[in-house]
C-alpha cells in the first residue's frame, strides 16, 4: 500500500529571508528613483555638468592668474622698497659730503682772511705787531675763550720772543678796577715765539660783579733794551655785541 505524501510545512526562516530580499530590493528601486529624480531635478533647473566643470577650470586658471600677477606685484613692492632705500642712504652720503665741503670751504674762508689781515699793511708799522684780539661767550656766565694774533713785519727770519699780558679795565661796585687776564687764564703771563705770526687761545673768566670796558695787551719782548708793544681793545670790538658780561 503506498505511503501518504507529506504535508509541506513553510517555516518561520525562510519566510524572515523572504522579506529581507524585499526590503533589500525595495531600497534599491528607491534610491534608483531618488537619483532619477535628482538627475531630472537638476536637468529641469539648468544644471550641466559638463558646463560646470568648464566654470570650475575657468575659476581655477584665474586663480593662478591672479596669484601670478600678486607675486609680480610684491617683487615690485620690494624692489621699490629697497630701490626707495638706496636713495634715501645716497642722499644722506650727498649731504654728510656737501656739509662737509661747506665746512671746509668756510674754513679756508677765515683762513684766508686771517692771511690777509697778517701780511696786510699795518698800521703800526714795522716790527712786532698786535694784529687782532677776539672773545666770545664759551659756555659759563662770564667765561670767554680768546683768540690773540701776533705778526712780526719785515721780520727777516727773525725769531721773535717775549710774553704777553692780558688786562681788563673795567668797573666792580662803582670802582674803577683792572683784572689781568693772563693770571686768571693759568697763572702768569704768556709767552710768544715765532718768526711771522702767532695765534694763541685760551679760556678766561671775569669776576661776578665785574663790568668790562676794554681790553689792553702789552707785549714784553725778550732782551733788555726791547722796547714793550701795547695796543688796546674795546670790549664791544673784542667779545662781540652780544658779549654776556654779567
């Protein structure tokens, strides 16, 4: 007697299979579509690629342009920078040289006339001459740095030597009164020695409360049947107009 067939029986597993591959299929018919629609989304507003990736190329190669036409720039920045520089140094060398040149200039100048006032006609006469005394304000109240030019005319070669004495005649508290510069200046007179000309320089301060009026220099040749040289200065001749004699 034949055997009854089975009954079939679906189990639980292959029915939880079944739906997974569904599910599976169904994302992907849905994000098919989705990219459909965003594809034809894109196509109905214009959008190319093609056309967009041309404008991002363009944007790029301006970029470069841009960045090159930058850098040429800032080498020109710095090349003007340091070019702006160099003339600055090269004008500051300029006027160093001309102030330089001026000052030479103005110093040949005074040299020139102090040569012309030494071999000048004189007054005096031949021999040993007082050419010129000079004073100006040095610093301090009542200090003064002198300048004394002493010529010999018609000298021969000689040499001439002696000292020089150096007296202020002035007023002290409504009295008459005489300082002798060369005693204030570094004790005692000072000495001379020179075939043509001679410049001495020194400092010198006057007592407070000393009024200057003029200025006298004896010259005191050496040997003793030489005759002494004296030439005096008013003060305004010798310090200058705006001479501090408070």
């Amino acid at each position: 007697m034949p055997k009854a067939p089975k009954p079939l029986v679906l189990r639980k597993r292959s029915s939880g299979r079944l739906r997974a591959v569904l599910l599976v299929l169904l994302l992907a018919v849905v994000a098919a579509g989705g990219w459909a629609l965003f594809s034809y989304g894109r196509t109905r507003a214009g959008f190319d690629a093609a056309a967009a990736a041309r404008t991002r190329a363009e944007m790029m190669e301006r970029i470069l342009q841009l960045k090159t036409a930058n850098d040429r720039l800032t080498e020109r920045l710095a090349l003007a920078q340091r070019s702006r520089q160099i003339d600055r140094e090269a004008y500051a060398r300029v006027r160093r040289l001309l102030k330089r040149l001026q000052d030479e200039s103005l110093e040949l100048k005074q040299e020139l006339a102090f040569y012309r006032t030494v071999v000048g006609p004189h007054p005096g006469g031949a021999g040993l001459q007082v050419q010129s005394l000079r004073l100006r304000p040095a610093g301090p109240a009542r200090t003064y740095r002198y300048e004394l030019i002493l010529s010999r005319v018609r000298s021969r070669g000689q040499e001439a030597r002696g000292t020089v004495r150096l007296v202020v005649e002035g007023t002290q508290g409504g009295v008459s009164r005489r300082v002798d510069l060369s005693e204030s200046a570094g004790g005692g007179a000072l000495k001379y020695r020179f075939k043509y000309f001679q410049r001495l320089q020194g400092r010198i301060r006057l007592p407070a409360g000393f009024r200057p009026d003029a200025v006298r220099v004896r010259l005191q040749p050496a040997g003793r049947r030489s005759r002494p040289v004296e030439r005096t200065f008013q003060w305004p001749q010798a310090a200058g107009e705006n001479a501090h004699v408070g």
